[in-house]
C-alpha cells in the first residue's frame, strides 16, 4: 500500500506544535529510571530482577481500563518486575486521537499504542512515530496471525502487530425472531434484511437500528473489492450498488419506518445498543464490543436470548461479496521510545495471550497460539447460556467471507458522509448525492 500522501492539516498543525514547544519538559515522561530492561536470547522478558530501577512503559489504549486492560497489565507487572507497564486511555474518537497523536509528537512519554484504523497507522507511519518492526526478526507476524494480517501492512513492512480479530455481525432478539417464524441467517441480502426488519417493526420497535458508522460499510464492501477509482483514474463512487445502498436504507427510513430516519437518530443521540438490549429494536448491525454490554445484566436487563447472523451483502452473489472484517487493534510501538526491546517484549507476550482478558470486554485475541475455547468462555463468562452460541461460533470462527479493513481516507469518508446526510435528511435527490460525491471525490483524485 503506498503511504507516500500529504499528511492531512490536522497532523500538520500537532507536529507545528511540537516544534513551537520545544518539546518542553523534553524527554519520555513515562520512562522512570535507567534501568536496563532483562531480555532472554528471543527477545522475551525474564523474571530476573534488575539491579537497577526497572523501566516504566506507557501504554494508550482505547478500551476503558476496567474492560480488559487493566487486567492484562496487572498480570504483566507481576510477572516482570524490571518492565512494569502503565495503561492510558483515550477516547477513540478525532478528539483522543489527536490527543495520542499530540503526546507522540511532543515526546509526552507513550511507548506503546492501539491503532484502530489502517488510515490513522498510515498517518502516524509518515509522521515517524510508528515503529517499523522488521528490525525485529523473532515473530512472524503472517504465520501467528494468518494471511488478514497483511492488510495492515504499509509499502509491504508492518508498523504493528494486529492483535484482536474483527468481528461485525447483525445482533438479533432470537425471541422476536421465533414469534415471527423467521430462521436466523447464515447468509443473506440486504433485500432480504429489509424484508426482515419489516417483519419485525411493531409499535415502539424498529426492526433494525444502527450507529452512524455503519452506514458506510456498505459501499466500502464495493469499494475495497472493486475499486475506489476506475481504471481511467476517476472516482468510482457512482458504482451501481453504491445508488442501491443508499436507496435501500432510506426507504427503510422512509417507506417502511423500520429503522429510525437519520434526522431523529443524530437529534436524539439515539442509543442503539441500549435500545436493542431494551427490547426496542429486533436487530442491531454491530460487531462483537456489543457482548461488553449484552453481558452486563445489571445495567442492561434482558430476558432474550441474542442470536447473530453475518453482515447483509449488496451482491446478489456470494462470490462477489467482502465483508468487513479481517483483524484490528494493531499494537505499534513508538519510534521515539528509549525502551523499544522492552515494549517489544510486551507487545509480543500481549499479541500470543497476555490480552486473554481482553475477550471478556469483546476483544477476541487473533494469534493462532491462542485456545479459541478459553477466549469464548472469557468472552462469555457467565452468561453464555443467554446467548445462540451456534449462530455466535458460525459468525466469529466458520463464515469464510473474504474480509476487507476500511482504507478509505478521512476526506472520502467525510465527503461521502456529508452528502448522503442531505440525501437522508431529504435535502437533495439521489441522483445529486451521487454527483456531489463523485465530482467531490474526482478533485481529491486531482
């Protein structure tokens, strides 16, 4: 994948701010002593202790700590005492981002971070904060995590280890889905999950909801097999199923009222997951950070059993279809750290099963050296039995749908958004959506 693009205004203006501070307080704020860092022949930490102080390393993270991380620190910290890790969280939003992306560039001390998209690696590759990990050669990162792996990769070398394995999928009510005489889906259209939310829209119930950022899976399902541009260079967001998809969706909002009309979800900051653990809405196009909550009976209260079914495709074939997937939360390590062997150390221990506690706050670990049992029992803790674990096994271990990771820019995304937003909120026609965002997109091309 070529990296070689502008680096967007926003990161521009953080590294201006870095050179007009001076780095203030200069130096890595995290890093403790000087104590050097005890390293078997493989790279791996020992139990030995130093002599000396040992090395504090930063971790940034956005899981709240209490979802996973903390635990995964705490087991590290007690097995190596000369490498102890502390977790900061940030918000996984512009906002945090910027904010890790601010800390990097002002050297405030982070070691080791989580991307969460192969556009902010990419961002954070050209700024130089993004350790290239090939001058590392104990871990194969292919063989550990399989050929999804390199879909993370920036002009063929890996800026991180991918760790946690993606899974999007429908959450469906399976008690709402019984009354209804309707089977739980292994495969299907999104003409068919049209039909579906019909079916199941009732008074005070939608029968699909979904965050914002979903809306766009679909095109990018296109875009990602076939193509941003066409083969002349030019913008290929008038593909035929790009039309479709926006159509279907309004007039699920429209004509069929059994998705909630993007005007009320934006003003009313709808809760979507809330809202289908409620009982208000039959099925929520989500990915697995949804058993995070569905587990939490005491701040949401269900007595419904959830059944899952893969994420609808476009294509009326099967063969022409990606769905997104692959692997995420891709673990770098700051190329500006004092410690890299140490927060090598960490990160390889982290990606083959020091993260296991990270699967109860929805996080499934990716390395094949993991037990997939002893995940999906953390996944599920004690509340297995409120769930149809063969439809949850089907969609996280058996659907072999080829998978995509998002690698549109943050300009496509947000021309797209801004003018299927007028399309939905019935400011303009489909066809001018459709101009708009290919003449939009042809001058990004430019």
């Amino acid at each position: 994948m070529n990296n070689k693009k502008w680096i967007p205004t926003l990161l521009a203006g953080v590294m201006t701010l870095g050179l007009l501070s001076g780095c203030a307080g200069g130096g890595n704020t995290s890093s403790g002593g000087n104590g050097a860092s005890t390293l078997d022949n493989s790279g791996a930490a020992t139990n030995t202790p130093s002599a000396s102080e040992p090395i504090k390393l930063t971790m940034w993270g956005g899981v709240p700590p209490e979802s996973g991380p903390q635990a995964v620190v705490d087991v590290w910290n007690a097995e190596n005492p000369d490498i102890q890790v502390e977790y900061v969280r940030f918000v996984n939003d512009d906002d945090g981002n910027l904010k890790l992306d601010t800390a990097m560039l002002t050297d405030q001390g982070v070691d080791i971070y989580v991307n969460y998209t192969l556009s902010q690696t990419e961002k954070r590759v050209e700024a130089g904060v993004a350790l290239d990990l090939s001058e590392f050669g104990d871990y194969d990162i292919d063989d550990k995590m399989g050929p999804d792996a390199a879909l993370w990769k920036i002009d063929d070398k890996y800026y991180g280890v991918p760790t946690k394995k993606n899974a999007f999928f429908v959450a469906l009510n399976k008690d709402m889905l019984d009354e209804a005489g309707l089977e739980v889906p292994k495969s299907w259209t999104w003409d068919e999950a049209r039909d579906y939310a019909k079916q199941l829209t009732a008074d005070g119930r939608y029968g699909l909801i979904q965050h914002l950022e979903p809306f766009y899976d679909p095109m990018d399902s296109v875009l990602e097999k076939d193509g941003y541009a066409k083969a002349d260079g030019s913008s290929n967001l008038d593909h035929p199923l790009i039309q479709k998809w926006l159509e279907t969706l309004n007039a699920m909002m429209t004509e069929d009222a059994s998705t909630p009309p993007l005007g009320e979800q934006m003003s009313t900051q709808l809760p979507v997951d809330t809202s289908f653990l409620g009982g208000q809405a039959a099925m929520l196009n989500i990915g697995e950070w949804l058993i995070r909550s569905s587990n939490n009976l005491t701040d949401f209260p269900r007595d419904f059993k959830i059944a899952f079914a893969p994420v609808p495709r476009l294509a009326d074939a099967e063969a022409d279809f990606i769905t997104r997937g692959g692997l995420g939360d891709l673990v770098s390590i700051n190329a500006k750290s004092p410690h890299k062997d140490a927060a090598w150390a960490f990160v390889k221990w982290y990606a083959d099963g020091g993260m296991a506690p990270m699967a109860a706050g929805g996080r499934l670990p990716a390395s094949k050296d993991v037990d997939k049992q002893v995940a999906l029992d953390s996944l599920l803790g004690d509340q297995a039995d409120t769930y149809d674990l063969e439809s949850l096994e089907y969609v996280l271990y058996e659907d072999t749908t080829p998978t995509y990771v998002r690698s549109a820019s943050q300009q496509v995304i947000d021309l797209r958004t801004q003018e299927y937003e007028k399309y939905f909120l019935g400011g303009q026609t489909i066809e001018k959506t459709i101009e708009n965002m290919v003449a939009r997109h042809n001058e990004l091309l430019k």
